[in-house]
C-alpha cells in the first residue's frame, strides 16, 4: 500500500522592504580589552603582565599547560 502525505497549505511569499537597506542586528562594539587566548592576552593570568603583578606559568613553557586561555598564571612570562 502506498502512502501519500497531505498536500500543505503553500508557503507565504516573504516581504522583502526594499526602503530600509540597513543591517537588522547592530553590530556590537569591539571589546575593550584582548580575549583570553589572543596574542596580547595568551591567559587570564596574563593580564596584570604590563603592571608586573603576574605570577608566571610553571607549565607553559616547559611540557605545556593544560588549563590554556583559562589559566590564572601568567603565559607571557619569560617571552
């Protein structure tokens, strides 16, 4: 026996506003500060690197370090 699917009601035809020739999301602004695992800021623990105040890594530059962007230890110590 064959089956047969009921036949749907056809889709609208969508609205295209042709007046508004703008982006409908804004765009966010660009973050004030490097993301975790970016060049300027390789960890979280990187951050008070300029000031001085990190603690280094003891992993990052020896077997790696397992934590990554996350870690609160400083991977730009001894760069």
């Amino acid at each position: 026996a064959q089956r047969y699917l009921a036949e749907s009601a056809p889709l609208p035809t969508p609205v295209v506003n042709t007046h508004y020739k703008q982006v409908a999301f804004p765009i966010a602004p660009p973050p004030l500060s490097p993301a975790p695992g970016s060049a300027e800021l390789p960890s979280i623990g990187s951050a008070a690197h300029e000031q001085g105040r990190c603690r280094p890594c003891a992993f990052f530059h020896t077997k790696g370090c397992e934590i990554g962007p996350t870690c609160s230890f400083c991977h730009l110590c001894g760069v």
